[in-house]
C-alpha cells in the first residue's frame, strides 16, 4: 500500500455562517464557507461594513 489513497478521515471546520462542516483539502488552502452562496454573503456583509466605516 505505498501511495494510495489515506484512510483516515477527512479533516473538516465548521462553516463561518451556518456551522456545517465543510471538507477541507490536503493542501495549503482552508475553505471557511459550505457554498458559494456563503462566500458571495460574506463579501457583500463586508463590502458594507467597509463602505458604512467610509462614511
């Protein structure tokens, strides 16, 4: 069994809105966010939180 597949489970965190638990990948990137819909959310929430500090 040299260089198949690991396994052990999967790691995974909690969503940064819903708390589901997103997969994350072997690499160096973490994913905070279940769907895209998420990341759209969180960037407009943070679109208007830098526009209303602007004001």
């Amino acid at each position: 069994m040299y260089g198949g597949a690991r396994t052990a489970t999967t790691r995974t965190l909690p969503c940064t809105w819903c708390n589901k638990p997103v997969p994350q990948p072997r690499r160096w990137r973490r994913r905070l966010y279940c769907s895209e819909a998420h990341r759209r959310k969180n960037r407009v929430v943070e679109a208007v939180g830098n526009f209303l500090d602007s004001l």
